[in-house]
C-alpha cells in the first residue's frame, strides 16, 4: 500500500505546480508588454504552455512556442540570452524567497499532437 505522503517520481507536488503557474504568469505578462528589447524578440508573438520546476525548486523549465512556429531557435536563443533580466522582472513580480532560474525550451506537445491527429486520421480512412 502507497503511503500518503509518498508520490510517484513523475508527479509535482502542489507546490511545484503553483511556483509553476506564478512563473509562466510573470512571464506571459513580461511578453504581453514587450518588456525585454531584444531584436530576435521585437515581433515575435510567444505562446508558453507550461513552465515546469524541479522539486528542490531550484530551476524552471519554460515550454515556449513562437506564434506559427516560426524561428524557434532564434527565440529560445534570444530568451535564453536574456534570462538574467528575465529572472530579475519576475523576482519583482513574484513574491518567492527564491526564485528560480529559468531556462526556456521548444514545446514539442503541439507537433506530437499533430502527427496523433494525422495517426488517426489515417486509420479512420483506411477504416472506411
């Protein structure tokens, strides 16, 4: 029998999860407003889907995905390039004793998402 108190390796905690969805509210403000001046940045439109932290609460993983999917490394390379700012703005945005580092990654769930689509669209006329 599980203990109560005892969690599968792959589940957050529900902090991990609340310090999670704080950070990627910071950060989608951050993007509404156009607060980091880069010029890989200037006309990019930023989705981010998910932002994932560590149970020791000492990084956070940003799943990010440009509008269309267009210049990804070029946005993940601007961002990532940023991150000290970006770390500053979202310490005054949240309130945490530490913040943690972030670090900004491709989203892959919508292209996985696409080619199940594809998968069953596939079967579904090989079906008929």
């Amino acid at each position: 029998m599980l203990d109560s108190k005892k969690q599968p390796k792959n589940k957050s905690s529900q902090r991990q999860l609340r310090v999670g969805e704080l950070i990627r509210h910071a950060l989608s403000e951050m993007m509404i407003k156009n607060e980091i001046y880069d010029q890989d940045l200037m006309d990019a439109t930023i989705t981010i889907t998910e932002v994932e932290v560590t149970p020791d609460l000492k990084k956070a993983i940003a799943y990010i995905m440009p509008l269309g999917g267009l210049k990804i490394e070029k946005t993940i390379t601007a961002l990532n390039k940023n991150v000290k700012f970006i770390r500053g703005r979202v310490a005054t945005m949240v309130s945490l004793k530490h913040i943690p580092g972030i670090y900004f990654k491709e989203d892959t769930s919508f292209a996985y998402s696409s080619h199940i689509n594809d998968l069953l669209k596939s079967s579904s006329q090989k079906d008929l």
